[in-house]
C-alpha cells in the first residue's frame, strides 16, 4: 500500500505559506490588542479608584460608650464588616453635574417645584435645587467644588449606582468616621481641634465649602465631621443597636426615614460626633444634606 502523499500541489504552497504568516500576523496582533487593554486597564482602573480609599475588613466599636452620646446611640457594640471602598470626599456638584448630563436625571427638589398663586392661577416654579442651592439664581458655576446639596437619599441613591457602588450602610459610614479610633471624632475628644478637621457652626458661615480643604482621618477620608450632612443607605430605627446583626448590619427592613451622618456646616459639635445620628425622610431634601458613595471591595470600578 502506498504511503499516502503529504505534499501540497504544486501551485498551492505559496498560499498556505500565506495562510501561515496571516495566522501568525493575526495571533500578533491578537496578542498586542490583549498587552494594550491590559495596560489601559491599569491605567483606567488607577485613575478611577483616586477617589477612594480601602477600608481593611475586620471589627469596631459602634455608638456611644455607657453615659455618653444620646440615647439612640446605644448600647454601643462590636460589628465586624468585610473590606469596603468609601469615597475621600463628599460628591462634589461637578460629580453629580456629569451624571446629570449622562442621563437626564431629575431630582426629587426640580420634580416637586415650589406651588403658588399669582393673583389669576396656580402655578409652579422651581424652587431652589442642587443646581442653585440658594435658590437666588446664582447657580453652581462657582461651586463646583463644593458638596452637591439639596438631593434626597433617592437622588442620593441613583447617583451612587449609576457610579458603580451604592451608599455606604451606616456601619460602614462610621467605622470610616472612626478612621480606627473610638473617641468622639477621629482625631480624639478634644473639641478645640475641631477647627483642624471640620466646617461646623463654628468657623463656616453656615456654608458648605469646597471638600478636601480640612485635614483628612487616618484613612484619608475629608470632612466626614461636618460640611454636609450624609445620607447613608440604612433606614433609621432608635433603637436599631439593640437588636442589628453582629456582622454587616444594614438598618431595618421597613420605614421611610433614612439615616444621615457626619452633621453639616451649620451644626455645633454635638452633631458632629462619629456615633451621632440623624434621620429625615428619604424623599427629602435640604441645602445641608449631601452624600458619598462606597463600592464593594470585589468590583470597585467606577466612571
Ligand atoms: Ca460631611
């Protein structure tokens, strides 16, 4: 029996030896496509998480300790969370500014507007909203760097799922407040330091200013004390600390008041304790509430 022949016609070797040298072109070039998107990758996944920082997993101590803070701050307890990504600063209005824009989200304060009479009809205006907080119509054009305000937690909500993460639940708000301690702020109890770390009743005019100016705690975190008050994503119950879980608490399962946290620019000291909570309804709004955003440690990419 005859070995079965192997080679090619002739004629047609000089298009396999194409095919070949294609074939290895293509796996080059697949290979180079693969080496750039890694790299950009990189560089893209670095220049979205500097707005963040990692919160290590593992316990601290919440609420105030026996004879301190109020009454809905204890009984103060150990809860141990997994690894988080919390925002450095509060949102900005040139942050939330860029989601606007992306999708032509309208908050709760634009929908409602403000009712009156002009003499002949009822009518509607805007009333003040994020995009003019003082409602005189001076707008944000030179506030772009200061906290976004007047967004309700739903506003609030949809901005930080829209960035890829949620708001952070009220254990992990405080245990970045903390920044590793369990003093009344995350620099110690002495309240003439305040003015160091915060924008409160003291040293604001009763405005917020532009984030990142005060010192930062020992995560890097800025103006958790003060400047904005801050939605967090747990609904409120006073008496939530003698009954929530151990370990990744997230706030009741019912109710229409949601937790705000940190106390704002024209709150006194009290307020602005890492343990102090504040509740409102989730569809309200006001020039003092803002927010920031925390991301799962597993897939924190963001836009
Ligand atoms: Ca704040």
């Amino acid at each position: 029996m005859e070995p079965e022949k192997t080679e090619q016609p002739t004629g047609a070797a000089p298009e396999a030896g194409n095919k070949r040298v294609l074939t290895k072109l293509h796996t080059a070039l697949i290979a180079i496509g693969a080496i750039v998107s890694v790299v950009f990758i990189g560089i893209w996944m670095k220049g979205s998480v500097k707005d963040r920082v990692l919160i290590p997993a593992g316990e601290f101590l919440m609420g105030a300790p026996e004879g301190g803070g109020e009454l809905n701050e204890h009984p103060q307890h150990k809860v141990y969370l997994d690894a988080y990504y919390m925002n450095k600063t509060e949102v900005t209005n040139a942050a939330f500014k860029k989601f606007i824009d992306a999708v032509q989200y309208v908050t709760a304060a634009e929908k409602r507007g403000r009712l009156f009479f002009d003499g002949k009809q009822l009518k509607q205006e805007s009333s003040a909203n994020w995009k003019d907080p003082l409602g005189n119509g001076k707008g944000i054009d030179n506030k772009l760097d200061r906290p976004v305000v007047r967004v309700s937690w739903n506003d609030a909500d949809a901005y930080c799922k829209w960035a890829g993460g949620r708001l952070p639940t009220e254990a992990e708000w405080e245990k970045a407040a903390r920044g590793g301690t369990n003093t009344q702020y995350s620099f110690g109890d002495e309240v003439r330091e305040l003015n160091k770390y915060a924008w409160y009743s003291e040293n604001s005019n009763s405005q917020e200013h532009p984030v990142g100016l005060k010192e930062p705690n020992l995560y890097g975190l800025y103006d958790m004390h003060g400047n904005v008050w801050e939605w967090v994503a747990d609904r409120y119950a006073e008496d939530y600390y003698s009954r929530s879980p151990a370990k990744d608490p997230k706030g009741p399962d019912s109710g229409n008041r949601r937790v705000l946290r940190g106390g704002g620019a024209g709150n006194v000291r009290n307020g602005l304790r890492a343990a102090f909570r504040a509740m409102s309804s989730q569809g309200s709004w006001s020039i003092s509430f803002g927010f920031r955003c925390a991301f799962t440690a597993q897939d924190s990419k963001s836009k």
